[in-house]
C-alpha cells in the first residue's frame, strides 16, 4: 500500500503490551532494529527475554539515539512525544505500522467507533462479513493488533480489515484511510486523558479523517455531537436510529431504522432483519446490530448471511454477560463498563431490583446519570476501588450504599443482600487498573468468585 521499508532502520517501541510486542515482531521479521521502553519496571518481559534491547522503569534519554522512527502503543499518550517532534522522529501507532504493511493484494479497512457499543458492532461486523468471506479481519482495539494480521511478511491479503478504534489509537493513526467508517455515539470519557470533552470528541472524529468519496460513514443519527462530526467526512453517510423523524432532513444516502421486532436497512433497496437473539438484548445492542448490519450491506453481504450473524451471534465477554443463576438470583458481569455512560446503558437493559457493583478508577465524569438510571431500580450499590468515595457521594440521597473497598468483598455482601428474582450486576463505571490490570482481568475475577458461591451457579457463562 505504501513503500515502507523496515529494513536497515530503527525503531523505538513505546509501550510493550500486546500492541507494542506484535509491532515487534512484524518489524524484526522484515530486518529491523528496535529497542523498547515500558513504564513498567515489574514487567515480566525482560531485557534478556527480548531480541533486543529493552529499558524498564525510568525512561533513558539515550533511549532517541539513532532513531528511524517510533511506535507508540495507545496507552501512551501523545503528548509526552515532545522530544521525538523536536529531533523529527516519525511516531506511527500500531494500526499505521500495520496498515503501511499490508500486502498490494489486501482489502480496505473497516472502522468502527464511538464511546461506547464499539466491540460488539465490531464483533458482529465481522461475524457477518465473515459469511461470505472467511478470511475477514477482525482486530484493532478489540483484542488482535492489526500487526499481528502481517506479522509474517508472506503473508496474503485478506479481503476486509474490520476495526474497533479507540480514541487513543485514533490519534496515532496518521492518514490511515477508513473506506468506511461508523461512529456509534459520544459521551464524557477519557477526561483524565484529555482536557476538555471537545478534544475527546475531535480524536473521535479522525475516523473520518481521508475517507475516500466512494467510500461510506454509517452514523447515529439520534445522537446531535456523531451528526456534527461527521460533516468532517468526504464520504457517503448513512444513518440509523430508533426514532424515524431523527432520519429526516439529514441528506443521507440511505437510513437504517427499527422496527416491530428488528429494523430495516434502506439501502438501494430495503431489507428486514429480525433481532431474537438474548446476546443482542438492550436498546443500546439494537443499535449496535442496526450499525453493523447498514456497514455488512454496503459492504457486500446479503441479507440471509447478515441474518446468520444476528442469529448466532454469541456476544461478548464482559458485556452484560450473563454469568449464571444462583438461588433465584441473576449474576451479571458488564466489566467492560468503564465509564458512566455504558454503566446507564446496562442499567436501561435490566429489569428492576437491581444490586450494582460499581467502582475503579473514575476517568472525571460525574455520577449524576448513573444515579438518575438507577432511580426505582437499584435496589444498593456496593462500591469497590478508588473512586468509591465519589460513588457513594452521588448515591447517598436516593440509594443505599455499602462500602465494600474489593470486588471479593463485594460479591459476597451482595449474595447475602440479593433475594430470587433480583440481579447482582458489575458495571463499575471506572477503569479497572487501580486493582486489576484490565477490564478482562476485573470480570474474570467477578465471574470465578460467583462460581464459587454456594448454592451452585445454574445457566452459567462457559458451562
């Protein structure tokens, strides 16, 4: 796609999680040289353990001697990329490494964000391009870096790169082309990142950034801050929501609209799908399936195979998964809830008499929303992590609130409080990594500690 030769040249590798070592790897396989830096100084990756030099702990200022370039992996943020822009050093992110890799014969890319909703529509876009072609791409923030898709330079083109992106990845993503491009919604997020809400809105937007004319933008249409942003695209857009009059007067191409029982994608002509499926349950997973399914058509796919996907879709870990039944009670694990906004979304999606587990590292957002879903519904909240001052705070006035500090802690109070017919939830509305090192890890943990629960866990998640 691009003439990037890696070959001879240098490159310094910002952040050695997933994203950092698959760039790694696809680099040392086309001749590179690199070293590598994480904050981390525990970081189980050594320096003898790495086919090249690595510094943990206290950042070197040797560290930007004789560098080509740097690869910067999302969690680190820009900004403290000062002294690389001062001596000229190129800073790509792992989504342009791997796209500047691509083999001449491989497909467009297939971008999916938004502040919430982005893994499942990514996950069932995939799904249902995957009906017709099974080589599809499925990756980015969503858990496989795209470097990992070329890491072996014979590698073959794959006919579709479908990606989650965050805003993180977004920022480092240069001119990286989404042919399309979809933006589910915005909400606060990140405002311990970022200083302000606009600057969180504007790497959002970078989806758009050199969308090609003929490629397409598939956009909430009900959600005011997605509409303005996407006027930034050169592309087609296309537009769903629940509400018909939120379709109208906006220009779009074609519209995706809901239904009695599903909703209907009017694209050229207009196909009906029908959403049963208990892993798409929610308002908030409607949507997710109207965004996915407008991209699937514009994409190629047909009707009977976009319907395959809505019918088996699994669902996601950690995305109001339902963990199993004890006594009655409902266990649910929504850890990848890391901000208020999801945690409404999960609390809109319940039934009532609700136990919330909530908690973590808060990212700035107020707590308001979060109270006002749980108005009538949550029955406690027990609060778990660093932020759980500020929870309780939020809750005292309409809700009782049971200091818990720990998730273990906090599944068991729960299981002695919860009663049959209600639902333990963990939505904790806060990052993870005051005391777990992902969301991944946090519901883990949730889920291993209700299996252990007596009684016996009935209906379980991975049973």
């Amino acid at each position: 796609m691009t003439d990037f030769r890696p070959r001879g040249r240098t490159f310094g590798i910002l952040g050695l999680g997933r994203s950092g070592l698959a760039s790694a790897r696809a680099l040392l396989a086309r001749g590179a040289r690199l070293r590598g830096f994480d904050e981390n100084p525990k970081l189980s990756l050594g320096a003898g353990s790495a086919p090249f030099p690595v510094f943990l702990g206290e950042f070197p200022e040797r560290f930007w001697e004789g560098l080509d370039a740097i690869i910067v992996s999302p969690g680190v943020p820009l900004d403290k990329l000062t002294r690389a822009c001062q001596a000229n050093i190129p800073v790509l992110g792992e989504i342009e490494l791997g796209w500047r890799l691509f083999p001449t014969d491989a497909g467009p890319i297939l971008g999916v964000t938004g502040t919430n909703g982005k893994s499942t529509t990514t996950a069932l876009l995939g799904a249902a391009l995957r009906e017709r072609w099974p080589k599809t791409f499925v990756g980015g923030n969503l858990g496989i870096p795209l470097t990992e898709a070329y890491a072996d330079p014979s590698s073959p083109g794959r006919p579709w790169h479908v990606l989650e992106l965050s805003s993180f990845q977004l920022e480092a993503m240069g001119a990286v082309p989404c042919f399309g491009a979809a933006l589910l919604n915005i909400a606060p997020d990140h405002l311990d990142r970022y200083p302000s809400a606009g600057a969180y809105s504007g790497a959002k937007a970078r989806i758009f950034a050199g969308q090609p004319a003929a490629g397409f933008a598939v956009v909430n249409a009900s959600d005011a801050e997605v509409l303005r942003l996407s006027q930034r695209t050169a592309a087609r857009r296309f537009a769903f929501a629940s509400d018909p009059e939120a379709l109208q007067g906006g220009g779009f191409a074609g519209t995706c609209v809901a239904v009695d029982g599903g909703f209907e994608v009017r694209v050229e002509q207009t196909q009906h799908f029908r959403l049963k499926n208990r892993s798409l349950r929610g308002k908030h997973n409607i949507a997710n399936a109207m965004a996915a399914s407008t991209m699937a058509t514009l994409a190629g796919a047909n009707t009977q195979e976009i319907q395959a996907a809505l019918d088996t879709f699994p669902g996601l870990a950690h995305r109001l998964e339902f963990v199993g039944i004890i006594d009655g009670v409902e266990w649910v694990n929504d850890s990848k809830a890391t901000n208020v906004d999801a945690s409404v979304v999960a609390l809109e999606a319940l039934a009532s008499r609700v136990w919330l587990i909530a908690g973590g590292k808060g990212k700035g957002a107020s707590y308001a929303p979060l109270v006002a879903a749980g108005k009538g519904k949550v029955q406690g909240v027990l609060t778990v992590g660093a932020d759980a001052a500020e929870i309780a705070r939020a809750f005292a006035e309409t809700t009782p609130v049971y200091a818990c500090e720990s998730v273990d802690r906090a599944v068991a109070r729960a299981h002695a409080m919860a009663r049959a017919g209600d639902t333990v939830l963990l939505s904790p509305a806060c990052a993870s990594y005051d005391q777990f090192a992902h969301f991944e890890e946090r519901g883990d943990a949730f889920k291993a500690l209700v299996h252990a629960l007596p009684g016996g866990v009935r209906g379980a998640s991975g049973q």
